[in-house]
C-alpha cells in the first residue's frame, strides 16, 4: 500500500502546469525532505524492540522527541536561510529554475521528520501488543486522505503540482501521527506494565547503542536519492531526468514491494526444518515474475497505459522512459535476492552484514554516479576524449538505472558472502531436527 504513494502523486504533479519542471522539482524536494527524515525511519524498530513496559516507552518517545526536534531545527534551516541556495544551487548544482520551486515544497514539508518519526514510535508499540489492525487502517487512511487531498487540489486550485504533492504528503503524515497517539495511549495502558522486574530503565546510552546502527543503515539507503538527484542535476537534459526519475522510481517501489516483503518471510520460515530449498523455489519464481512486469511494460500497450493515461508522462518524455524500463527489468529480480540474503544474515542475528552491504552499495552508485558526472555530464560535448566520450550526451537517467543496478549487484555479492557461514549453520540447525 506505501508504495503506490509515490506513483499516484507523482501522477498528479504530472497534471499540472509545465509538467516537466514541477516533476523534477518534486522529485528533488522529497528526495531531500526524506533523506533528512531518515534517522526517523528506525523508530518502528526502537520502539518494538525496547518498549517493554510504560517507563522505557516514556523515556524512548522523549528521546525520539528531541532527535526529531533537532532534525526539524536543520529542516528549517535549510528550507528558511541562504543554507538552501548552499545545498540546492552549490553541493547538488539543479538547474536554477527549479530553485523556487523546490523551495516551496521543501517548505511546506517541513512537518514530515516529527510527524514520521512520532507515527512510527507508536506503530512499534502497536506491533509489539499485536495490535497490526490498527497501523494497517491508519497507513491506508493516511493514503486516502493524500489522494483526496491530491485530487482536490488539482481540481478545485491552480496550485502548482510541488505544492498539490508536498501539500497531501505533509497533511498525510500530521494525520497518521495524530492517528497514531490516539490509539497508542489505551494500549500503553492496558497492555504494558509499569517497569520490568530485572531490568534497568531505558538510558540514553542503551537507546543510542541500539538506535545508532539501524539510522545508519536506514540513512545509506535514503542517501540514494540525493545523490542520484545531484548527479542528474549534473548530466544532460538534467530537468527531463529529473522529471523522469520520481516516475520511474515509483514504478520500482511497486514492483519491488513484493520482493521487499519477502525479507520477514524468509526471517520467520528459515527456522522450519527443510524451508531451505522451498525458499529458494519460491525466491525465484519471484523474481522471474517480477522482471516479468517492466518487460511488460517495456514491450506492450501496458506501458503507454501505465505512462500517458495514469501517469501523464509528458510526450517528449516517453521514448526515454520506454528505454529506461528495459534497464530496469533486472532490479525486482536483484532485490528479490537482496532480500533472500538479508533474511538469512537477520535470522541468523549476524545484521552487521547488512549494514556493510549498504555501505558497499551506496559506494558503487556514488562511484559509478561519479564517473558518469565526468563523463557524461552537461559541459563534456566537444570536451570528451576516448573512453570518456562513450558517454557524453547520454541521458543521466539511464546512468542512475544502471549505477543503482550495479549497486545491487555490489550489495548481493556481498551479502551472499556474509551469508554463507549462517546458512551452513540453518542447515546443521535442521539437520540435527
């Protein structure tokens, strides 16, 4: 459900006036508002794992008060001072007439790092109380509402589509944050005990022990974004990448929902006798048929229904997109791997794995971002010399799918490493069952 957020809204900026300019500009400021919220994203995973009782929940959602608050302090900063024209303009070079723009969107979703980081706090407490009902009815309303809300906007205003976009994303997130401490507070109550006999109050020391590497994991991969966005900023008909990347992006989340999901399957089954090989059946006829679906898209009408009818691509923009959906086939299938990999380091509680395997892949895409920045970028043409001038003029879109798919690569071979120790011991573990 999540991830048809990005496609339906994305969708909706694409209606507006001047489509390719209000693309690129959404795009570029969600992709800084999320990567800034980031640290937030860990809270569901704090707050599940050590919300044991009322005091430890106390003083962990006052903690993730005051990280949230100092996130949003640096929000403002760079959306209200010359700090945005730094950042924007300097360290990411967009084109100047996104500025304006991507200013406003970057303004009004300003609430997105408290509001997101308090929701998820309260969602780990409702998974710990088996209370999922409840965080399934407030993702699914926030989702209403940001269409609502998406749809009205365009229909009703002549609002350009980064406000109508950041408008329904900020109003979603307020609500489900809201939502979400209202029906945490009879749970609290209920269903958790005042402290646990044994056991030491929640510490800043011990919260930032467990909270620190699961940011950092969290924060490599939301840097993606960015970085892909400061080196499109960089390369060829940087304001037609740009407005293409949020599109095609979307098209990925989709497609790889089912294959992220698939990390807590394997979590939960590898500790069943014989799951081993049941897994890896499945596994890949997952991943065939989910490469299965930008192929589809790629080769028959789907494609032109999927981008001219839903997602109101601009015309001068559809031939690229086409192309770009052959170099995306082979990503659900990597994923779908990916999360085969990480399943097994997590249910063999070896995580540190998957931390280094971010950290391999967000290298490669940078390094490879990079080397296409300087080869391929929008002051090359009649610079270029040899193996260099392969890729200039080149769209950067194309340079950002294959970096992200090499990423992957990098990513799985790794994790396919740390992994083999840990399947040889689920396989005496089954054995001896």
């Amino acid at each position: 459900m999540i991830t048809v957020e990005q496609p339906i809204l994305a969708a909706a900026v694409a209606r507006s006036g001047d489509p390719k300019i209000q693309l690129a500009a959404w795009g570029l400021a969600f992709s800084l508002a999320i990567a800034l919220a980031a640290p937030s994203i860990s809270m569901l995973a704090v707050s599940t794992s050590l919300s044991r009782d009322r005091m430890s929940y106390r003083r962990g959602r006052g903690y993730m008060l005051w990280l949230s608050l100092g996130l949003t302090f640096v929000h403002f900063i760079l959306a209200f001072t010359p700090a945005f024209e730094l950042v924007v303009l300097g360290l990411i070079s967009a084109p100047p007439e996104l500025a304006e723009p991507v200013r406003t969107g970057f303004r009004i979703l300003l609430p997105l790092v408290p509001s997101l980081a308090l929701r998820r706090y309260q969602y780990g407490v409702l998974i710990r109380c088996g209370k999922t009902r409840a965080v399934s009815l407030g993702t699914v309303t926030r989702l209403l509402i940001e269409v609502a809300l998406a749809i009205g906007l365009f229909q009703l205003t002549g609002l350009d589509g980064v406000v109508v976009a950041s408008t329904a994303i900020a109003t979603g997130v307020v609500y489900e944050a809201i939502y979400a401490t209202i029906r945490v507070r009879p749970v609290v109550q209920d269903n958790l005990i005042s402290i646990t006999p044994g056991h030491a109050p929640l510490s800043w020391g011990r919260f930032l022990r467990f909270y620190l590497p699961l940011a950092l994991t969290t924060l490599m991969q939301m840097m993606l974004q960015p970085l892909v966005s400061a080196s499109l900023s960089r390369m060829p008909d940087s304001i037609g990448s740009l407005a293409l990347w949020p599109v095609l992006f979307g098209v990925l989340l989709v497609i790889n929902s089912a294959a992220i999901g698939f990390v807590e399957v394997v979590i939960v089954h590898l500790d069943q006798p014989g799951s081993i090989e049941a897994l890896r059946r499945f596994a890949l006829r997952l991943a065939v048929l989910l490469a299965l679906v930008p192929l589809a898209l790629s080769v028959t009408p789907l494609g032109d229904l999927w981008l001219i009818r839903f997602a109101a691509l601009p015309a001068d923009l559809l031939q690229q997109a086409k192309a770009a959906l052959w170099l995306v086939i082979p990503l659900p299938a990597l994923t779908t791997i990916s999360s085969t990999l990480q399943g097994t380091l997590i249910n063999g509680q070896r995580t540190r794995g998957v931390t280094e395997a971010d950290a391999i892949s967000l290298a490669t895409v940078a390094i490879l971002l990079t080397l296409g920045t300087l080869w391929g970028g929008r002051n090359c043409l009649g610079q270029a010399e040899g193996s260099a001038a392969v890729l200039c003029g080149v769209s950067g879109v194309y340079i950002a799918v294959v970096a992200y798919a090499a990423g992957s690569v990098a990513r799985n071979l790794w994790l396919w490493r740390r992994s083999q120790p840990v399947y040889l011991s689920i396989r005496l573990r089954h054995a001896r069952a």
